[in-house]
C-alpha cells in the first residue's frame, strides 16, 4: 500500500539521513519514479523532504526535523515482543535494559496494541540454547564487548582447539552469537579471524584504537565465514546396519530429518534390521556414535571404522577384565 511506502520512506530517512532515490527504490521494490512520486507526495503532505543531484547528492529531511510515529500495526507489535527475549542480550548485561525498553513501549502503545503484546509473551518463547549442551562459560565476554563498542584492540590469551594457548592482539570488529555459542570477529595481522569467545582465556583491553573499514558489514562477513566453515568441515561416510530398536532413539541423536534417510534406506533385512547411510566429521566421531549405539549397530563400511570400533571394544574389555 501506498501510505505504508510514505511512511517507510520517511522512518528510512529519519533513521539512515541521506539515502539515493536508487537506495530507496532497492529496499521497497519500486522504481526510482515511483520514489520520486513518493516524496511529491511527502512535500504535499507538509513533509520538508528535499533532493540534491550530483555525486554526494541524494534525498534527505530537512536538519531537525523529526516525527513521532505510534501507529505500530497487529504485526509489528507481535514481532517487537517476541524478538526482545533473547539470552545472547542477557549475556551482554543487556537483559534489564530490554524489560525496561518494553515496559516502556507497552505503556505507550494503545490498550489494544498493550493486548496484543501481553499475548505474544504468554505465547511465544524463544530459547537460543540447544538441546544437551552445557551452556559455555564467557567470563571475558564483557571486555570483549567494551573493545567491540569503542573499536579498541584487545589482548587476547587464547586457547587454540588443539589446546594450545596463544596470545593474539586483535581489531575487535563484532561479536556474534551463533545458537547461545559467542564469537568474536577481528583482525589480527592485516587477515580477519574469528574467535571462539570461551577459548579466552584472558583479555586486556587496550587505549590504543583501530581504524574500523567503512564497507564491513558484520552480518555479510559472518555469512560468507559461516558458509565456507560448513564446507570445509571434514565428511567421513558411512555405512551401518541398525537394529529395528535403535531407530526410534536416532531423531534424538541426528535430528528430525534422519527420518527421511530412514524412508529412502529400503526395507529391512530377513532380521528386520535397516542400513543406513550416514555421515560424521570425522572417523573418531563416527566410532563414538558406533559404541554409543554397542550391539544395536554394525558396521559395513569403511572397514577401518569398523576395525576400529573391534579394537577399541577389546581395550574397554581388557581394561575392565583388569
């Protein structure tokens, strides 16, 4: 609708300052005439919106204008108060500061805005920690947020995952929170990195501050890092032949689509047994998984999983036998 566009336009404005018609016509789905249009209408309405041509030009708000816009619809009530329960924010002591920013905006809204938000809460929870995972110890999480807000290096005592510990002076460029795991995004040595943020060990904060690029873009970065680090991660395939007893316990373990793996595995053996094609990291994952599951799994392929799953069955023998 046209008067939600007018009203975008001038929260784009009010909040980013100078933007392109082009810029303007990207973010709504229009095209540039229709902006040009827009803002017309804007001006006609008493808006002092204006546009300068050439390289810096673009359309803008008069310095000093600003409006108070309340008219938030059913939508935008309902995902305010379901996007501000967050424990990332709670890890970066920012908790009590969300409550108090909705306290204030639920005393602002309409009474029948208030009642919308009052059911979201009661109705929907987001919990960002997975299932079985001890939630990880940050304690210099909050350095890292001081060297993150005030674009500082920080000096970093790191343990690699080898456990090896390393000191590291890094750009603080960002902080991300992946599923409840932190992670830290800098520069060390001209090459950004990303740090898991209960690897450190220590962290200083130092005076000295860094010249922050002015085209990084944090959620950018993290995509582009998150897609390479799932293709990059080793795949060790593998083929097992399951109990009919085991399968109802492997969604817990591998998640809601293994049922479909189930589905195109075929039809049992004569002993109603099922094989599997499945694939782990790594050959020490796989043999985990394999002795977790003791004599409701077998191993067919590769030959070194299942040799070592035998050997490593006669030392957990032995060593009890002892």
């Amino acid at each position: 609708m046209r008067a939600d566009r007018l009203l975008s336009i001038l929260l784009l404005l009010q909040s980013k300052g100078r933007l392109t018609a082009a810029q303007l016509a990207e973010t709504l789905g229009v095209s540039e005439r229709t902006i040009y249009r827009d803002l017309d209408a804007l001006n006609a309405a008493g808006v002092p919106v204006y546009t300068e041509r050439g390289p810096n030009g673009g359309c803008a708000l008069v310095e000093g204008y600003r409006t108070s816009l309340t008219g938030l619809t059913e939508a935008e009530v309902r995902t305010l108060f379901v996007a501000s329960v967050s424990r990332p924010l709670a890890d970066l002591g920012l908790g009590q500061a969300v409550e108090d920013a909705m306290l204030k905006l639920l005393a602002a809204l309409p009474s029948v805005r208030r009642d919308e938000a009052q059911r979201v809460r009661q109705r929907i929870l987001l919990d960002a920690a997975g299932w079985f995972r001890p939630e990880e110890p940050v304690p210099f999480l909050p350095a890292l947020q001081q060297a993150v807000w005030d674009d500082r290096k920080i000096d970093l005592v790191y343990r690699r995952s080898d456990g090896q510990q390393v000191e590291r002076r890094v750009d603080a460029y960002g902080l991300v929170a992946k599923a409840s795991i932190w992670y830290l995004v800098g520069v060390e040595e001209d090459r950004v990195r990303v740090y898991r943020v209960s690897r450190v060990q220590d962290a200083t904060v130092l005076d000295e501050r860094f010249e922050r690029p002015p085209d990084f873009d944090l959620a950018m970065y993290w995509a582009s890092w998150s897609a390479q680090f799932e293709a990059s991660r080793a795949s060790f395939p593998v083929r097992l032949r399951l109990a009919p007893a085991l399968l109802p316990v492997l969604p817990h373990i591998f998640g809601e689509g293994i049922h479909a793996t189930i589905a195109g595995a075929g039809p049992p053996d004569g002993d109603g047994w099922l094989t599997l094609s499945l694939t782990f990291e790594t050959l020490s994952i796989a043999r985990t998984h394999v002795l977790g599951f003791g004599a409701l799994a077998e191993v067919l392929d590769p030959p070194e999983l299942r040799e070592s799953v035998i050997d490593t069955a006669r030392r957990i023998v032995a060593f009890y036998e002892d």
